[in-house]
C-alpha cells in the first residue's frame, strides 16, 4: 500500500493569505501546507480521502490519472470544496464513487446540487454513486476500510482505518471502544493543529497522548496549523517514532 499525504494543512492552509507570522513567510517547503487529503493506493486502486478546496492542485501534484472513489471525514469545506474537481475523472471514468456518512452527503448534495440531479441536468456536471458509510466495516475491492468514530467539536467524524494505515483528522474527542479498533496499528495518521488548545482539534500535547494510547509504530502528525511552528522545529521535540506529515510524503507500507 502507498500513501500519498496531499495536504497536511487547517482549513486556510499555510501559508495564509495575507499573513506576515514567520511560518507563514518560511521558504522550507515542508512549511508549505495545503488542505488535508490523502492518497491511498493498493493493488491498481487508488482512493482519495476528502477533496477539499486545492484538489485539482494535487491531482496535478500527484500525477493521478484516475481515482476509484473518494471517501469524505465531514463535510466542513476545507474538506470538500473541490468536489467540482472531480469532472477530469468523470469524463474519463463515468461515475465517481463517494464514500461519506449519511449527513456528509445530504450536505453534498445541498452543496452541489448539480452534481446529484437526475433532471435537466447540465450536460458538464459530473455524476457520483452514493455509498453510505455506517460505523462498521465496508469493503473497498480488495480491502476492508474500518470507521473509527470520533467528535470535532459537537460534530461526528469518521477516521478510517485501511489494513495497517489508520487515518484520523479534526478529531478532539475518540472514545476508547473506538481507539480500539486502531490499537498497535503500524501507521497512525492524526491531526495536530497548534500548541494552544482548540475546541474542535487535538492540540500537540493531546495528539501526543491519543498516539500514546494507540500505540502504533509511527505516528505522523497533520492537519497542521501556522501556530504550530516551524516543521524542522516542531519536528525536533517530537518523541522518536512521532512526525510532522508534509505535504507531498510518501509511505509504503
Ligand atoms: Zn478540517
């Protein structure tokens, strides 16, 4: 399996437009974060975990000639503003599958109502297949995805859990029965958006803590705010199998 970290950046991604913090304005290239995603790709499939608003950037980025679905955490626009993106694989394709929980694609289809008309429908809107996520395990060909359920803020997400890969992003609150369905996984994605605490994000002590918990080989952290500093820096104060996702990473596993 090989996986592909897209974007490792908060909703505004960094830099910011606009900003003047010194993250923002760093030329490492690892302080350079789009919106969170990620590509997960086994046997000849590839799946994207959510499309957020610089999804036609890194399916450039990525070189990716064509997708088997995409799988959403939420529905929060850093997370799926690039839906209208998804025309390239469409037209190619046909249909795309979507992968979300059933209030994900109500808000998708609110969204993006073109997308899911079966009237009069513009001829250059792209067409998806709804599958309704739950929280228990679901196939995806060759493999078994499992949810983990998890609160950002008051809202539910879903981390997914591809063999040994677990994927987890704006969680703030993962009850144990769910943590252990990820316990000693060899690859633990999970976000970390800043020193100070956040009302719907682990922060760096928390994420730390829940890795600890879930006691994987290596943990990577994302979802990465300016606030958390610089990546050479952070990355220094990290336990020893902890790091700081970048966008563009690679892993096999
Ligand atoms: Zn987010």
């Amino acid at each position: 399996m090989k996986i592909t970290f897209l974007g490792t950046g908060t909703s505004q991604g960094i830099p910011i437009i606009g900003s003047k913090h010194p993250v923002c304005l760093s030329e490492d290239s690892k302080d350079k974060r789009l919106r969170v995603s990620v590509l997960v790709e086994w046997d000849s499939y590839t799946y994207v975990v959510d499309c957020g608003p610089d999804f036609r950037q890194q399916m450039l980025r990525a070189g990716s000639e064509k997708i088997d679905g995409i799988i959403f955490t939420h529905e929060h626009s850093d997370h799926v503003l690039g839906f209208d993106d998804i025309r390239p694989f469409y037209f190619r394709q046909g249909d795309i599958p979507i992968y979300a929980h059933k209030r994900v694609l109500k808000a998708l289809k609110k969204r993006f109502d073109y997308v899911f008309k079966t009237k009069n429908k513009y001829p250059g809107a792209p067409t998806v297949i709804t599958n309704r996520i739950k929280n228990k395990p679901f196939n995806l060909r060759t493999l078994t995805v499992v949810p983990i359920k998890g609160k950002h803020h008051e809202l539910q997400v879903f981390g997914f859990k591809f063999g040994d890969f677990a994927y987890l992003t704006d969680m703030k609150t993962v009850k144990d029965k769910e943590i252990d369905k990820i316990k000693n996984v060899k690859i633990l994605v999970v976000n970390a958006l800043r020193i100070e605490p956040h009302q719907s994000h682990f922060n760096l002590e928390e994420a730390l803590n829940f890795i600890k918990k879930v006691n994987p080989e290596t943990a990577y952290l994302t979802h990465i705010s300016h606030l958390l500093g610089f990546h050479k820096e952070v990355e220094k104060s990290l336990p020893k199998n902890v790091f700081l996702a970048y966008d563009g990473l690679q892993i096999n596993i």
